[in-house]
C-alpha cells in the first residue's frame, strides 16, 4: 500500500515549484514565524510574493484532520501579518493547497469565508508522485453562493367547503409550483370556527411561495404553456417576477372549491381572526429540510421577513450587521407610502446603529395610510354613543402607529424609545365634508383607490387638507442607581420638508382622538354615508363571506 509522503517533503518541493500554481510566484521563507503579543502564534508554511509584489500566504493540507483546521489558521495568519508586521490588508492574498481526497474537507469552509473575506483567497488540488514530488495543479472552483431561502409575498388561498380537499390540492400545487422552479413552499391549513352561515368555504389552505431557484434557468411556461405570464416590461415592475409566473402556473391546473389572491395583509387578517384557526403548517423542498420552526413561517408569511405593506414586527441586533440590514430594508419596505415615517424611522434606526455598545431593537409598524378606513371602523354606531374614551379605545386598533424600543445589553446604557403618531396642528376645520370630497368625490371614489391599491396616495393629499402629518416622539430612559427610570430628551420629530415659518402658525400638536373630537358631527355624518353604501358591519370581514 502507497502511504502519502510528509507534509514537510511535499512543502520542500512545492517550495520550488511555485509556478506550478500561479506564474510569478517567488518564494520567501518557508515555515515562517508569526509571534502573537495576544496569544499563540503560528507558523506559515510558504510565505511568498506574486508578479504584483502581494504578500501570498501559501497553506498545503494533506490530511482531513489538519485540512479541518485550515480555515482557522490563514484567518489567524492574515490577522498576524497586519498586527504584528503591519503589512496593510490590501497587500495579502491567500492561497490553500491541498491534494484531491481533502478538498472533501476544506471546499464549503473555504467557499464560506471566500465569500465574504476581503482577502483574495484561492484553492489548488495538488497531484504528486509517490515521492512527493508536484506534478501540477488544478485550480479548485469554489462554490457559488447559495439561495438563501426565504418566503416571498406571493401568497395565493385555496378555499374548500370540505376540509379533505386540501390534502389533493397540496400534492398538486407541489407538483406543478416545481414545474416553474419553485420547489419550496409553505401551506397554511386554516379552519373557520365562527357563527355558522356567516362563510360559504369553511376549510382553506393558504400558500406562501420560495424563491425561483435560477440555477434551474428561465422557467418553461413562457415556452411550454398557454397560461398568462409576464411580458419584460412587468417583468422590470414585479421585484418577484419568476415566483409571480409560477403562481399562474400552478392556478392555471390546479383548483379548490373556490381561490383568492393573498398578501402579507390578508394572512395577517387571517390569524389574528379568532374565527379562523391555524391548524397545520405543510412545507416543501428546503423548507421541509431545514431547522425551521412553525413561528418561522407564520412570521415570514405575516410580512415581517420582508414584503409586509401595511404590518411589521421585528427586531434586530445593532452590531449584527448582516441581520441589521436585511431588517431595516424590510421595516422600510412597509413604510415605502408613507415619506414622513420613512424619512423619521430611517433616521432614528441609523442613529442607534451607532450608539456605542449593543442595542436590540424591536420595531412594530402599522402604516394603513387610510384615515377614512380608521375613522369608519373607530366611530360609533350612533352619535349618542360618542365617548372619547370609547373613541380612544377604538382607535387603538387602527389608528396607525410606529413603537420602537432600543433595549442595550449594558444594564448601565439608557433605553431609546420612538413613538409614531399621526398629528393635527389643532386649526379647526370649518368645511370638513367639502375637503374630503376633494379627494374621494363619494365613498366609491375611495373604495376604488383601495381596490387598485392607491388609497396611499390620496391619502397624503387628504392629511394635507385637514392639516394633519406623519410625525414622532423621541425620548431616552435613564437607568436610575435606586431602580427605575427617568425620561430625558423628549423631542418631537417633524419631516424636514415641515419649514420653521408653516409650524409657527400651528396651533399646537394633537392627536386623531383630539381632531375627532373636535370634528365629531361632521365626521359622523361622513362615516354613516361611507358606511351605508359599504354595507360596512362591525364584524370583521371574512375570506368567501
């Protein structure tokens, strides 16, 4: 049996041979020495220079137990290199030698941190003779980036009058969602557990798609199928075009007793429903194989992955900042119809960021941009059950909202709170009704602009007439030696585009409750007219109801 010569006489020999690796290549020291003032220190088994005078760290493996051990050690050499010799970071690269069976061992590692490593670092499979001798040496391709799977805010409902229907319909929708490319999915089975007669489909299963996968390429349906697809125009406009696809792939063949679009929004609605019950979370592909836990995929499809529009609830670590990113992208995302909080939030997150020390913030958003939905569903039913305490409670549940709260891992750091709120100047409105109509000329006019998801827009035009904005409150919350807390720096945040010369004529800052109140019979008598031609009832609405 042929035993694999040393380490150390391969290294001998590779050592003169470097060009075998890379043309330019010159050696400098072999089993080079790095002291560490902070710890222990290692050895380098080539240290070596390239055509442009780089300093190349040259690491050769030829065993699985020391190859485990090998991304440990070039990160702990480049480190080394700049501390203790001071050789800038931009002057190192890194190159790891290993012969074929232990690159089994160093490819997802290597691949790992060459990803996101500043460093230049490369591999090569080395093939030796039985003396040890190189023979040549192939460059090893490292792998790409992965997926990283998440859930996307293409949602669809399948609805069914018998619970059993769904079982056929997931298998289906598996089937046909993989045809496209979409091989992870989640299914949601909700069961509706209200007064009876109120639903006409009882059992649904809802539907949350994964990311297109693009090593498969284009999906086939713009090839294989009569099905509506996206032309490159809408393709540029839908951030999920491929997943968009896949959808009219798999509601082209498969049906339930009845099918509705879906959104975070609406799953949202669903689960906050006490009439409707979640009782079984199906999965598919990398879903099914991964860690995951059920609160995973009831946050995703809630929006507070990414793709919430109205809702969000998330939080974050400061000094993670991989998690940071993706979670302030994601609360922007939510506020995208609203510039004033957008321009507020935004601000506020990244002055956290960089507060010293460690902060978790949690974030909860609620951005409707639809004041008369609010003031249709927070009113009474009659003007003789007004009461501003009643008015308050009611508001509470659609009056929007932004709450954040930047907790610090130190006990001894202050407490960063945000609060959102929608404010009036306190200058009475006089013509009320005539105000309104000049955005929304009736109730349908509304109803309209909600169906084609611009209610945002004119919703801005509307808060300007009534002299309200999107504004917040800032303050901090100073630990105390005796336990406790005490408030400084509460400021008011008003949008920037508010000038000096526009606030000093305001009256003051207050509340939707306060302009409420203070408009209460005009804005009764608006909300019963939306309202009767609505056929709006206090009980919430339902899928297929």
């Amino acid at each position: 049996m042929t035993t694999t010569p040393h380490e150390n006489h391969i290294r001998g020999f590779l050592a003169q041979r470097l060009h075998l690796l890379e043309p330019g290549l010159r050696r400098v020291d072999e089993e080079y020495v790095l002291t560490n003032s902070q710890g222990t220190g290692g050895r380098i088994d080539i240290l070596a220079r390239d055509r442009h005078n780089m300093w190349v760290v040259i690491e050769l493996k030829r065993a699985n137990q020391t190859a485990r051990e090998a991304t440990q050690e070039i990160t702990k050499y480049v480190e080394l290199l700049r501390r203790e010799k001071r050789i800038p970071s931009d002057d190192i690269r890194v190159i790891v030698v290993a012969l074929e069976p232990q690159w089994q061992e160093l490819l997802a590692p290597l691949s790992n941190l060459a990803r996101n490593w500043q460093h230049d670092l490369r591999g090569y499979s080395l093939r030796i003779d039985d003396d040890g001798v190189p023979l040549d040496a192939r460059r090893v391709d490292l792998l790409p980036e992965p997926l990283d799977q998440k859930l996307t805010p293409i949602h669809f409902i399948y609805l069914f009058e018998h619970r059993d229907g769904r079982d056929r319909c997931w298998k289906q929708v598996v089937r046909r969602a993989a045809e496209a490319h979409v091989d992870d999915l989640v299914g949601v089975d909700l069961d509706y557990c209200g007064p009876s007669g109120i639903v006409m489909y009882p059992h649904a299963l809802y539907l949350g798609f994964g990311r297109a996968s693009s090593r498969k390429g284009r999906p086939p349906c713009g090839q294989e199928c009569d099905h509506e697809i996206l032309d490159k125009t809408e393709r540029d406009e839908y951030e999920h075009p491929d997943e968009y696809d896949a959808l009219c792939h798999v509601t082209s063949s498969v049906f339930g007793d009845s099918a509705e679009t879906a959104y975070p929004e609406k799953f949202l609605t669903l689960a906050d429903d006490p009439h409707w019950v979640v009782n079984q979370v199906r999965t598919s592909g990398a879903f099914t194989r991964g860690p995951y836990e059920t609160g995973d995929f009831i946050n995703a499809l809630r929006g507070n992955d990414g793709g919430a529009k109205i809702r969000f609830h998330n939080s974050a670590s400061t000094k993670i900042v991989s998690r940071w990113n993706e979670f302030r992208q994601a609360a922007m995302e939510c506020l995208a119809t609203n510039e004033d909080w957008a321009e507020i939030v935004g601000g506020w997150l990244d002055l956290v960021r960089e507060l010293p020390g460690e902060y978790d913030v949690n974030l909860h958003i609620y951005n409707p941009c639809d004041l008369i939905a609010a003031l249709v569903h927070a009113m009474p039913q009659s003007i003789r059950e007004y009461h501003a305490e009643t008015l308050t409670k009611s508001l509470s549940e659609c009056e929007p909202m932004v709450v954040a709260i930047a907790q610090p891992r130190d006990e001894d750091h202050p407490y960063h709170i945000l609060r959102g709120v929608l404010h009036w100047n306190g200058i009475g409105i006089p013509d009320l009704r005539r105000r309104v109509e000049q955005v929304f000329h009736d109730s349908t006019d509304w109803q309209l602009a909600r169906c084609v998801d611009l209610a945002w827009q004119a919703d801005h035009e509307l808060l300007n007439l009534l002299e309200m904005r999107y504004a917040a409150h800032s303050s901090t919350l100073i630990p105390l030696t005796q336990g406790g807390f005490e408030e400084h720096d509460n400021t008011v945040i008003l949008p920037q585009d508010l000038k000096p010369e526009i606030v000093e004529n305001w009256v003051g800052l207050f509340s939707l409750s306060d302009f409420i109140d203070r408009h209460r019979e005009e804005i009764f008598l608006l909300v019963q007219e939306y309202r009767q031609h609505l056929h709006i009832l206090n009980s919430r609405n339902s899928p297929s109801a």
